[in-house]
C-alpha cells in the first residue's frame, strides 16, 4: 500500500419523504445495493395519508463524499420530495424498538427483570418461564440491553430499526 | 361526460403520443402489444419503422433522438421484446438520451404468475431507466404518458420505461391534455445560484492558465447553450477541449480547440487539463476515461463544474465551485455577470498559457506514419471527412479503436452529427444509430464508421434499411481483429491475443446485396478515394468494407490507472512503459 488515503467514516440517518407507490422501496434499495452504499438501518411507514407520503429512515454511513453522494442520487429519483440529512442539519431524536423474548427460570429469570427494569424495558408477555420485553431508545442502548439479556436465555429479537426526527420546531 | 369515457387504451396511448408530438416510433409486435398495433394500424399520423430486433429499436431511437434533440420512442412487447431492449435503454441512460420505450405487459390478473412471455420489466429496467412505470388503470395513462414525456426530456435527460398491461390497452378510459400534468416531486433546477456564478466569472478573470472542458451536457442543453458555449470561448479566448460526448459542441474547427481529452484525447489537451490553474467543467461528468487516475488529476487548479444533476458534482472528482443548473441558464447569467462587472481575462498570462500549448501542440500527437501499401485506418477516416464534409453528414460509430479514430480525425462543427455510445460502449449501437438519424434527416448523408466485429452484432437492421428505403453508408474499418481488445492485450497482457481474433467474417460486398444494398471492397490506399465516392454516390445504403493495416493502436493513450502527463504517444512509448498493476485491473 503506497501511502493510500482512507478518509473517515460517518454514521448519517437521512430522513427520504417519498410519493407511496408500488416500487419506490425497491428503487431506494435498489440504488443502495448498485451502488454499493452500506444500509446499517432502514424503515418506512405512510406518514401523510392524503398526500399519500411515506417517510423513510435510513442509516447509512460512509466518507462525507459518499454520504453526499447518497443524497444527491437519493434526491434524483422522481418519486422522492424531501431527502434531509438529520445527523447533519442539526440536533435530531433517535428512536427505535425491540422486542426481546428471554427464555428461563430461577436466578436469571430474576434478573432479567431486575435488568429490564434499569433500561425502563416494559414487559409486554410472559410465561412461567420467558418474557417478552419491549424496549424504546437509542439504538446503543437496545444493543446494551441485548448483550445482557444474552446470558440470561435470550431467544429471540425483532427490531424496527431507527426512526428520527429533528428537534425543535422545524418540520422536515 | 360519458362521451369522455368512449377510448380504449390503445386510442388513449395514441392520442397522447400524438399530443407529444410524436412522429416515428421504432419497434417490433408481439401477443401483449397487438391492441396498440391495431391502433397503429388504423391511422396514418404516427410514422411505424419496423426493426429486426428490439435492441435495434432502442439504438435507432438514440440515433433520432441525439440527432434531433427530439425524444426517441419505441414500442417493444412483454417478456423477450422488453428485455431485448435493456441494453438499449441503458446505453441511452448512460449517456443522458432523452426517450420513452412503451412495453407490453401481461393482463393485470395474470401478473406474478410466471405468464407466458411475463418478465418484470419494471424491476429489470429500474436502473437501466431515468423513471418506469407501469399502468394498472387506463384513467392513469394519459397522464402516467405525459409525465413520462416530461422526464425523459427535461433535467438530465434519460430513458423511461411505461410497462402496458394488455387489458389496459382494451379497457376503456378518459384521456386527459398535456396541460393538466403536473409534477409534485419531479421538479429540475435550470437556473444556477448567481453567487456561485459571480465566484465563478471572478475566479475565470483571475487565471493564469485557464481550460474549458465541454461535454455532453451542453448538447443536452439545446440550441441556447450551444451558442453560448461558443460566445464563451470566444469572449474570454481560452483554450477548449471537448470529451467524446461533447464534440461538436463548439465546432472543432474553431482555433481554440485542443482536441479531445482523455484516454485517446490529444497530448496538447491533456497536458492543459494537467496543468491548467482554472479549469471550467460544462455539462460534463469527469468520468474515468477522461480523468485518468483521479488522485493525479489536474492537481494545481480550482475546478468550476456546472452541471443540472447534483450527482454528478464530486462524484469523481471535488471541485471548488459546483453550479447546479442547465448550461444555457447558467452561461447566460455567467456572461451577463462577465460583461456587467466588467471582468477581463489576464492577457499576458494568457499569451504566455498559449504558448505553452502551441509547445505542445507542435508534438502533433496525432501524426502517424502513412503507407502506400495497406490502408492505414487513421488515413481512411481523414479521406472519408475531407471527401464528405462539404455535405455536413451525420456520423455514428460502432465501438472500439475505428470509434477512437473517428473521435480523433472526423472534425464536427456541428452539434447532434456525431453519434456514439460514450459510457456503455455498446458495439452494435452504430447502425440502428445511424438509421435513426436516416429516419429524421432522410435527405441528409449519414455514415456508419463501423469494425467488422461491431456491425455484425445488429447487422440484421440492414434489411430495415432497404425495407424503409434509407440509404445509410456503412464504412467499415476492417482490421479482422477486435482491435481494442487486441491493442489492450498487445499494451498490458503481452501480446497474448487471446480470442480478439476472427478468422471468419461475412463477404461484406455479398452480405450487402443479400440485402438489396449494394458493396464494395477496398484495400489499396491509391483507390479508396474512388472507393468513398462510390459509396457516397451510389444510391441507397452501401457498405464499404475498407481492409486497414491490422497492427495499428490508437494514440496518443493514457492507459488505465495512469494520469494525464503519463501518455504513451506511439508504437515507441509501448515497451517503455509497462501498465502498473493498478492499471491491469481497471477498465
Ligand atoms: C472505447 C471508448 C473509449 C473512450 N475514450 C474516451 C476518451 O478518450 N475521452 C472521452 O472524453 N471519452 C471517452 N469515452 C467516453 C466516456 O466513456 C464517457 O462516455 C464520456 O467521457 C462522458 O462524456 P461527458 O463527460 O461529456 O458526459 P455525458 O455522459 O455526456 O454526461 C453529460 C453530463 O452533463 C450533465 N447534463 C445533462 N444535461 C445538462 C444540462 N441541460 N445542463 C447542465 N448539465 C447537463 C449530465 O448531468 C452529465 O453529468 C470512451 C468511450 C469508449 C467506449
Ligand atoms: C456488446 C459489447 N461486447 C463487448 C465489448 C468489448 N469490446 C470493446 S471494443 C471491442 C472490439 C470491437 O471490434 P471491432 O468492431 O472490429 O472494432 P475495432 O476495435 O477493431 O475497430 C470489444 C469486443 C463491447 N464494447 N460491447
Ligand atoms: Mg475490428
């Protein structure tokens, strides 16, 4: 290697209003895999039922080239109105939730709730030998609460992946 | 208002390409498209030319769309018809091609069932297309048409796909104007941020060693911005060069051009772009056949990039001063801003920047060492534009070193008369190309500069040409090699010339009349100028197989992973300068 240059990675959350048609989550996607760009999150949901939008979040990370690149060729699609860039423009709120299902009995089942309840997780269901819990936050904090819910008999997750927003009193 | 509701689909798509002001649409039927082709049938405004295979369809829409500005349309059914036209579409997205290709689709009740001839022609063209779209309602159609229309040719041009269900076409429906769409999303930025414009006219006044790089933007652009683009040049007295796509933007004729720029671009053009301390990027994309190894790549200059697709700014390569907006807005603000604030170039640093260059340019970098005895293709391209330009002709190429040749010794003065396939480099793309531009300019001489490999990959359109009565001229630059591949194999695989041979071509002159054209062959350099007006002369399409000394490479060549001030400029260069290894694995 002659002295190549690897400029720094970020991690972006880029906020996409799109026109809710057949397809416009294939081109999103689409684009993000031929054009090799990394997708670390991505949801999406109708936001505007009369204007018939749907929001989708994407986390995405990558050189401060290539993530405006993703912007430009996001916002180069017909169907797309808005492409925001929360990590960049400002302060913004991450959310996201699990579900997290423990198996178990005795002293880890003890504490599996005792640990739950740091996290603020709510228990959703429950056995005489598992729960569900569901937990809100940022994604860091999700992936903490995994990590130790992992020897306590965790069986099983489902995530939504990240939703933001940004703060104050701005709309997108 | 049940009288609006009397017009099948068929009718509606009829009705709205003629709105569009459609006049020749170039495809091939099938099952899922014989509703429309009924309609076709019935009336007598829109012009039907029947291609022998799709991708034809695609390339000859090209052809007419490129040489006319126009958007190109083609009809193309479900299953094998729309994917024989992928390449096509790609090559047309690829180089910004404004066009609509309308596909058949299976019923609506039978799509997802694996049909007969279904393919998912929306999820194989996405990124083969600027937009597609498919029609599940026929009271969507009129507009879904109009708005297609309305992509294609506005912003970055491109190609849009509109996927037809039969029983779309059947079912009835209301049509609605051009004048009632309108797009929510969909909304280009032609005028350029006028800060950026007045930074950019400044930083233009201040330099020492200024280039223009013209590219196909400007064409894209229209009319407006190619005359612009010349009172640009004229206005300040820079240099200029064009990329493939941009020549004829300004016309080569003028003093201050250098050449093309890039892989097979002059020495005195690439050694500007190296050097220069301005350079001014319009409407075009810094690709890597034009940029060589990026991290060396015009290293001392601030580069102005104006350009209507924001993707394009810093894709490849950073630039200090990015405009987004259509070239004929900007360089009309940008010359306006010139002439208001009184800015002047720096004429004294100027002379001495043209004097470096005429340095360069006495190297004259595309000299070759002429023969008597075989035809030497670089000759053969210049006999062909001396003997032609008084008739200003349209010139479409195939792919591969007779393309580069034609680049570097057909001179175009004109925009839209040089026809080529820039970022997809389809061979087979000549031909259908050059038929397109036959179909728009049929009084107009329009030449093929073709390989003998390329043209047999869509030769089948010479019995369209004689169905249609277009008389293409078909010049083929016969070295019986795939001669770029072999020029890469003899420059970075050691001459091992691994299956870039043929032993077995086609009698040209017999393949000609086998389709009612006539042909004739040519291999000493004493008869070819008769040989050229023969088949410029002789009615109707004409092939003209020209046998050229088969060793021959193009230069000068910036090989692959190499910068601009690392040209290898001839047959001399080559043992000297083994690729890198970098180099061995680029494109
Ligand atoms: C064998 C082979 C060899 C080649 N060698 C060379 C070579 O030596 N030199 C060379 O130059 N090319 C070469 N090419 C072609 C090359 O691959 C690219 O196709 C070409 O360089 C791109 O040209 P361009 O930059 O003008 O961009 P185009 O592909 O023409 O793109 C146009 C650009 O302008 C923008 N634009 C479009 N409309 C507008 C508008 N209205 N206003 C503003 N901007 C607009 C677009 O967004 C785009 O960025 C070669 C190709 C082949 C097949
Ligand atoms: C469809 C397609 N397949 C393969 C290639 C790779 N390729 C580029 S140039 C070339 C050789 C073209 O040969 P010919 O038409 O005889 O032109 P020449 O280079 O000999 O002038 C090939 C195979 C291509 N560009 N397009
Ligand atoms: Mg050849």
């Amino acid at each position: 290697m002659t002295g190549k240059h690897h400029p720094h990675k970020h991690r972006h959350t880029i906020a996409v209003l799109v026109d809710n048609e057949p397809g416009v989550l294939a081109r999103v996607i689409g684009l993000f895999s031929g054009r090799g760009y990394n997708i670390e999150s991505l949801t999406v949901a109708e936001v505007a039922a009369r204007e018939n939008l749907s929001r989708i979040t994407i986390v995405t990370s990558g050189t401060a080239q290539i993530v405006e690149q993703i912007k430009a060729q996001l916002s180069r699609l017909v169907p797309v109105h808005k492409v925001v860039d929360l990590t960049k423009d400002g302060p913004a709120v991450e959310r996201e939730l699990a579900l997290v299902k423990v198996v178990g009995i005795g002293e880890k089942r003890v504490e599996s709730l005792r640990i739950a309840d740091i996290f603020r997780a709510r228990t959703v269901d429950a056995t005489n030998e598992s729960f569900v819990f569901e937990i809100v936050g940022r994604s860091d904090k999700i992936d903490a609460f995994i990590n130790l819910m992992e020897p306590l008999g965790l069986v099983d997750v489902s995530r939504t992946g990240v939703v933001a927003i940004a703060r104050g009193t701005q709309p997108l | 208002m049940s009288h609006d509701h009397d017009l099948n689909g068929a009718e509606i798509l009829l009705k709205a390409l003629t709105e569009q002001g459609v006049e020749v649409v170039f495809g091939y039927p099938g099952g899922a498209v014989l509703p429309i082709y009924d309609e076709i049938f019935k009336q007598n405004r829109l012009r039907h030319i029947l291609v022998r295979h799709e991708q034809a369809a695609v390339h000859a829409a090209e052809g007419y769309a490129r040489s006319t500005g126009k958007v190109g349309c083609v009809l193309v059914t479900s299953g094998p018809g729309s994917t024989n036209a992928v390449t096509g579409l790609l090559d047309a997205m690829l180089d910004s091609t404004p066009m609509v290709c309308l596909t058949g689709q299976v019923p609506t009740s039978l799509i997802g069932n694996d049909a007969f001839q279904e393919a998912d022609t929306t999820g194989i063209t996405r990124p083969c297309t600027k937009h597609n779209y498919l029609v599940k309602d026929v009271n969507d159609l009129a507009r879904v048409v109009h708005e297609a229309f309305y992509v294609a040719k506005t912003g970055r041009p491109g190609p849009v796909v509109i996927d037809l269900p039969k029983d779309v076409m059947t079912a009835k429906g209301k049509y609605v104007g051009i004048g009632k769409v309108r797009h929510k999303s969909y909304i280009p930025k032609v005028k350029g941020d006028l800060e950026r414009i007045e930074e950019a006219a400044s930083l233009m006044a201040s330099a020492k060693k200024p280039i223009l790089y013209f590219g196909g933007g400007v064409i894209n652009s229209g009319n407006a911005a190619i005359d612009l683009a010349s009172k640009l040049v004229k206005l300040t007295g820079f240099p200029f060069t064009q990329t493939l796509m941009g020549l004829g933007s300004v016309p080569a004729s003028n003093p201050q051009f250098l050449g093309m720029v890039g892989m097979h671009g002059t020495y005195e053009a690439n050694l500007a772009m190296h050097g220069c301390d301005v350079m001014v990027c319009i409407g075009a994309r810094f690709d890597d056949r034009v940029t060589g190894k990026t991290s060396a790549f015009s290293p001392h200059s601030k580069k102005i990039h104006i350009d209507i697709d924001p993707s394009s700014i810093n894709k490849n390569i950073m630039v200090d001063v990015p405009i987004v907006g259509d070239v004929g807005h900007v360089l009309e603000d940008m010359i306006r801003v010139w002439k208001a604030k009184q800015l002047h170039v720096d004429e004294k640093a100027l002379k001495s920047w043209w004097r470096t260059i005429d340095g360069w340019r006495s190297k004259d970098c595309l000299r070759y060492a002429n023969s008597k005895k075989l035809i030497k293709p670089q000759y053969a391209i210049e006999r062909l534009y001396e003997l032609t330009k008084d008739r200003d002709p349209i010139i479409a190429t195939e792919v591969g070193q007779h393309q580069m040749w034609a680049a570097q010794f057909a001179k175009f003065d004109v925009a839209r008369h040089w026809l080529t396939s820039g970022g997809l480099g389809t061979m087979g793309f000549g031909l259908p190309a050059a038929m397109g531009a036959q179909v728009a300019f049929p009084d107009k001489l329009v030449v093929n500069i073709a390989g003998e490999s390329s043209i047999q990959m869509n030769i089948q359109e010479m019995a369209t040409l004689a169905q249609e009565r277009l008389a293409v001229k078909i010049f083929i630059l016969n070295n019986q090699y795939l001669g770029m591949v072999r020029q890469w194999q003899e420059l970075l695989h050691g001459g091992r010339y691994a299956e870039s041979h043929m032993d077995v071509h086609p009698d040209f002159v017999k393949l000609a009349e086998a389709y009612g054209a006539k042909g004739r062959r040519v291999d000493k350099p004493a008869e070819l100028d008769a040989a050229i007006m023969e088949m410029i002369e002789t009615p109707g399409a004409f092939i003209l197989d020209v046998r050229t000394d088969a060793s021959e490479n193009v230069f000068p060549m910036i090989p692959a992973g190499a910068a601009h001030n690392e040209m290898l400029m001839g047959p001399e260069d080559e043992a000297e300068n083994p690729s890198s290894e970098d180099g061995m694995v680029l494109v």
